[in-house]
C-alpha cells in the first residue's frame, strides 16, 4: 500500500482497507470510522423508510431529525469533516443521503 496525496490531505492506506487521513502534522482522521457511521446511519434511515432503496432521500425530514437529534453518535464522521476529510469520505459513500448528511454534520461542527 502507500501514501496518497490530494491537496494538503495525505491519504495513508494500510493493510484491511484502513485509511486515515495525516492533513496537520500529527492530527489524524480515521475515514473508516467516519464511513462506517455514515454508512450504518444510512443502513437505519432505509430501514425506517427515510432513504429509498436506490439510496436517495426519500423523507428529508426524516435524515435531519435524525442528524440532529443524535449529535453524539457522528463522532467520527464529525471529526472527518472538521479534520478536512469531508471529500474522502464522500469518495467512498456516494449518494444524495451521505451528502446531505455530511452537510448536516459539517454545519454542526462549524
């Protein structure tokens, strides 16, 4: 494996499919951990009829209350988007729902 660069984010993949994200010196993002919380929300809204089989958004009502009623259960994610790992996670879980989540996430962490 090895070292990816985009921009000032310097990707490192590991052995598994472990990615962190190295964009400050010593401060380091765990993507994996954002994705998996990411894709296990969205796992939870499908369920619930939030999100439609084809991964869109089918009651954004839904997708925000659920953002914003759990701020604790984004951690990861949250400190991926703070930590400028915003675009790495989106790379990997694509779709209408993940965007307008990260969004979400991104205006709760400032």
């Amino acid at each position: 494996m090895g070292d990816t660069y985009y921009g000032r984010d310097t990707f490192n993949v590991r052995d598994q499919g472990n990615v962190t994200v190295n964009n400050r010196g010593d401060d380091r993002v765990d993507v994996a951990a954002a994705v998996a919380e990411l894709r296990a929300l969205i796992a939870e809204l499908g369920r619930a009829g939030a999100v439609a089989p084809d991964g869109s958004v089918a009651d954004p009502g839904a997708v925000v209350a659920a953002v914003q009623e759990q701020p604790g259960r984004l951690r990861a994610l949250g400190a991926a988007v703070a930590g400028g790992a915003k675009d790495a996670v989106l790379s990997i879980v694509q779709g209408g729902v993940a965007s307008l989540i990260v969004a979400l996430v991104s205006r709760a962490t400032g």
